[in-house]
C-alpha cells in the first residue's frame, strides 16, 4: 500500500491524475534557487523555452547568458563562471549536454572540481516523435562514471523542482535528469525529500520483490505494484532519485526485506541506475536482480505511451517482470 | 616598466635553465613549446599579471587560464622563480606525490586557476571567468553599463588548439559579448605532434580568422621583450572587444639543436643532451649581460 508518510498525491491513481512536465519544475526550482541567492547563473545552448530556462531568463535576464548551439563551450564556459563564485546551471538536451560535451564537464568541470549544475532534460524515449536521435539513453552511465559528479532523477514535476533547489545548495558538479513529456504527478510540496535519500513510497508486510525505479517510471512502479497487489502480490517501491551518492542503505534494506530487486529506468540497462544499484548489491547483500530499461537499442519515433510499452517499461512489463522473478530463488 | 629589458632577458634565460633541469630529472615531458614561450611568461608574470604569490587567493587578482597544459614546464619554472615554490620542487615535476603534476592539476597545485591538458579548453573557461567578472563589476564606462574593473582575464593558447571546434565557439562568444577584459596570446610556434601545423591542418590566415570573430588582433615578435610587454598594455587600452596577442615564437628557442624541430615538441633532453643546452644558455646568459 501506499506509504502514508510519503505524503503524496492522493489522486495519484485516479484516471484525471494531474499532469506536469518534470522539466517544469526544474524552471520553478530555478526561479526560487536563484532568488534566494545571487550567485545562481544561467547558461543555455539555444534551447531556453523547451528546457524551461525561459522563467529564469525574464526575471533575471542580466544573470542569463546564451550560448548558442554550442554545448561544448557551454560546459566550459560554465566552469570559468564557476570558478569565479557563479553558481551555473546550464541546460540543454540530454543527448547534446552532457552527451556532446562529456569531455568538457570531465575535465573543465569535474577534475577542475567547479560548482557547476548540468541539466539534461528530454531524457529517456518518451520525448516521443523527435524520434531516436533526440532521446537520450546513456547518459545517467556517463555522468555516474565521473569523479565528483552527483546524479539525481526526480519523478515528477514537483520533485524535479525541490531537486534543482538542492542542487544550488550542494556545492560540487551536479548532473539532473529530466524528462520532455507530462508525467503523472505523484509528490506533493509535504512529501520528504532529501538530497541522497531514497524513499520508500509503496511499503507491504510480506514483499516478495523491490521495484527500485527513478524519473517517470516511480509512477508505472506504483501503478504496477497496485495491479500485482490486487492478484495477491506484495512488492516494495523505492524512488532512487539520488543514483549517486546512492542510499546504500535503503537498497540494501529492501533487498533484505523481499529477497529480490527490480529496477525500471528509461535508459539503456547497460551502466545505469540498475547496474548502479547491482554494484551495492552485488558487494553487500546479492539477491536476484531483474533490470528494466532499454536493451541496448536506440529509440526511434511514436507517443510516449507507445515508446515506452514498445521498449518493456509499460506497466504491464513491470508486473510481467515482478512475476517472473518471483520464481528466482 | 619595473625591470629593465636586461633584467626580463637573464629572468628569462634563467627560466630555461630551469625548464632544462626538470625535464632532464622527470625524464619525460615537453620541451620545445616550454622555451619557446619563455619570454613570454617572463614579461607576462614579471610586469603584467597582477598577483601576489604569497597570497596567490587574493580575490582582485588576475586570472592566467593556461589552455596547452602540455607546457607546463614553462609555468611552472616561471612560478618558482616569482616565489610561488621553491625552485628547488620544480626537480619533482612528474614525480610521485609532487605538486607538480605532468599536466596542470590545481587539486595539487591550488595556485593554479585551473587544471589543463586536453586542449582546447581554456579560452570557454576564460571567457566564461570573463562574463562573471563583468557580471560583479562591470565594464568600461565606454560602454555605458557602469563601473570599471582593472582585473583582467589572460588565456594562453597554442596554435595546435586553433584546430578544436571549441577554441571557435569560445571566440565567437567572447566576441559577441565584447569582453574587452579578455586578453589571449596564441603561441605561435608552428609546431604541433605530428608535424608543422601548416601541413597537419593549415591554419592561416590565422590573423583573419580572428578579426572575423570580432577580436582585436595584435602581432608581435615573441622573444622580444618591449614587444611582448607593449602589446599587454595595448590590449589594455582597447574597450570595444576582447584582444589575441599572436606570439611568433621559435619552438625550443635558446638551444640550437631544438630549435624549430618539431621532434622535440613531446620529448625531453637526456643527460649529454642537457649539458649541452645548459652551456648554451650560459653562453646567452654571458651574452645578455655584456649587452650583447
């Protein structure tokens, strides 16, 4: 059942759920980031209204710099800014930043050790028609195999905002991840959110599985755990916004409790929150581990609905899935 | 002027020594880019940079953002030698443990503005060090948007770096922005890995390409030191757009046998081959004091 002191929308499972863009929030958490502090600066690689920039950019148009098409010098630049005590979030696509510019956020950002905030929205295949070159799939991999370099997936709209305000307030290099298309809104402004921590939103007496899920696919989990409990099937959802530092202890704790994981994300399997998850697991407490995500192909044009069942992140692939390892020992 | 052109030249020839010695004692390393930039370092942190090595976190200093970390050595040597270290630590270059890492980490060394290598870095960071600044304090009254800074953002480049991408995207910014508290030098050497550049990737006219990014361009003999120095000051009088000091160099410049080959562009001397270019320099340095 639902984990009461998760405080989230009590609509969530009605069919007229609302509905935000995860993106949105980052443009409010910004706004308030860069009220309360002076240092906050923002970089876009032409793409200001689409990564929600745009709120910032008219409050605060002297703290706002357009770079261009050029993602590159947008990381490096943010680096100099940084290192003149500016607090950068620079935005962009997934695919092009921190997909074109990978080198620049290692070595102008991440081993130069600048305070600056990489935000990488249309993620996953549910940006939809744009189709497969525009869908970033990798990037939690590569931003995760950077020294330094932090990386949170809010779920929905409202933590995407008090993620981006945590990310100001977190000195260091800060990857968020956010996704194009409206997502279920499954927080409320109560729900407890802390930078690091995961959250326990779907709790039962006798689990049987975890389902350990980040970004939009916290709110198929959910759907799915209500389906599997209406056919008798108890599960744990956890919401790993934080894929690092990983809460270590609450994957090993719901690992313990039900003996076997799940984990759903919109990216590729290979070095993802999944494999992230594997890794403390693998070294602290081994268990069955079934992965969710995308099986090392690129996506390619549809609805997000469409995408995301094609791809076996459906709900229905999720109780599927948490079936068959149930018969895992 | 605080030194005479006498007394930059011995800096500079000492500097050299000095670049001989630890790339002799770390075995690997970069040579020729090194003494051929010597004097511009030497002009640079002796009558240009506005620092302080015993304080090197003064907030109102410049910033030197080095974008060919490869030529460390130079840097390096010149910091010593403006009391940044002991000029004895430059013998750990490369070393386990030293500070002064094969390319520039600042995690070791936290003078250092910022760690390089990777070419093609260093004119984005300074530029994007240039916009924050302008942010705080403003930019020349000339330009209507308040009040005036003497802080100056310098970004030393290579001419092999003119070959990346972002090297162009960093200009066109600057440019756009009219950041006239940016001030590059290009090192001019015409040498690069490979070969000369003009054969790997031809990059005159390089003057032009510069001009049609917005930026003022100023020439000038690399090894001469009223040059090197008035072409600072110059920049510094020009409020309308950032400026590119495009520095002629010799790649190996003070030892004959280096010289504008670009074999030693990656390599450092053995034993015999340091003694060698150690006489050499004290040969110059004889030279510099009997006025020539």
């Amino acid at each position: 059942m639902i984990n009461s002191s998760q405080k989230l929308n009590p609509k969530l499972f009605d069919k007229d759920v609302e509905q935000e863009p995860i993106r949105a929030g980052f443009g409010h958490g910004l706004l308030e980031a860069a009220r309360s502090d002076e240092r906050v600066v923002g970089l876009c690689a032409d793409l200001t209204e689409s990564t929600k920039m745009d709120v910032f950019k008219k409050e605060f148009p002297k703290r706002f710099i357009e770079i261009g098409v050029a993602e590159q010098n947008l990381a490096a630049v943010a680096s100099g800014m940084a290192a003149m005590g500016k607090v950068p979030f620079l935005s962009s696509y997934a695919v092009f930043s921190p997909g074109r510019n990978w080198e620049q956020i290692r070595t102008t950002i991440c081993y130069n050790d600048r305070n600056v905030k990489i935000v990488g929205s249309h993620a996953g295949v549910s940006v939809g028609p744009d189709g497969g070159s525009h869908q970033a799939l990798e990037d939690i991999a590569i931003m995760r195999a950077l020294p330094r370099m932090r990386v949170l997936v809010p779920c929905d709209s409202i933590e995407a905002k008090k993620a981006t305000e945590a990310a100001a307030k977190n000195d260091g290099p800060i990857y968020l991840r956010l996704a194009r298309e409206k997502t279920p809104v499954v927080t409320t402004a109560e729900t407890p959110f802390e930078f690091g921590k995961a959250n326990l939103l779907w709790d039962s007496e006798k689990p049987s599985v975890a389902i350990i899920a980040c970004g939009p696919m916290v709110y198929n989990s959910l759907v799915a755990a209500k389906s599997l409990a209406e056919e008798g099937i108890e599960v744990l959802v956890l919401n790993l916004h934080t894929i690092k530092p990983m809460d270590k202890e609450a994957v090993i704790e719901v690992a313990k409790r039900a003996g076997r994981v799940v984990t759903v994300e919109e990216h590729q399997v290979m070095g993802g929150m999944g494999s992230a998850v594997a890794e403390v697991l693998a070294s602290n407490f081994p268990v069955p581990i079934e992965f969710i995500g995308v099986q090392d192909k690129f996506g390619q044009s549809g609805t997000p609905t469409e995408l995301v069942e094609f791809y076996g992140m459906g709900v229905k692939s999720i109780v599927e899935v948490v079936k068959k390892i149930t018969q895992r020992k | 002027m605080h030194n005479t052109i006498k007394e930059l030249e011995t800096k500079a020839n000492e500097i050299r020594k000095s670049v001989i010695e630890m790339l002799v004692e770390a075995g690997s390393g970069h040579s020729a880019g090194p003494l051929g930039m010597a004097d511009v370092f030497t002009a640079f942190y002796f009558e240009i940079l506005r620092h302080d090595p015993k304080n090197p976190s003064w907030p109102e200093r410049d910033r030197l953002v080095m974008s060919n970390g490869h030529i460390n050595p130079v840097l390096y040597a010149t910091m010593a030698h403006a009391g940044y270290f002991p000029i004895e630590e430059l013998k750990t270059l490369r070393k386990f443990g030293s500070r002064l890492q094969g390319h520039p980490h600042r995690e070791f060394l936290p003078a250092l503005e910022n760690s390089s290598g990777p070419l093609g870095l260093g004119l984005s960071q300074s530029v994007g060090m240039a916009l924050a600044l302008r942010m705080d304090k403003g930019i020349s009254p000339r330009l209507g948007s308040g009040q005036t800074t003497d802080q100056y953002i310098y970004a030393f480049l290579s001419d092999g770096e003119q070959e990346c991408g972002i090297t162009w995207e960093g200009a066109m910014l600057a440019g756009k922005e009219k950041l006239h508290n940016l001030i590059a030098v290009i090192d001019r050497n015409n040498i690069q890995i490979d070969g000369f550049t003009e054969d790997i990737m031809p990059l005159e006219p390089l003057a032009d390409k510069w001009r049609a990014f917005n930026w003022r361009v100023i020439e000038i003999d690399g090894h001469n030191m009223e040059e090197i120095v008035g072409a600072f000051n110059r920049a510094k009088s020009i409020f309308e757009k950032p400026t590119i000091i495009i520095a002629h160099t010799i790649p190996g410049k003070g030892v004959s046998f280096m010289e504008k080959k670009f074999e030693w562009h990656g390599k450092p001397p053995n034993k015999e081959e340091a003694v060698l270019a150690l006489n050499e320099l004290r040969m110059i340095g004889d030279k510099i004091m009997n006025g020539k």
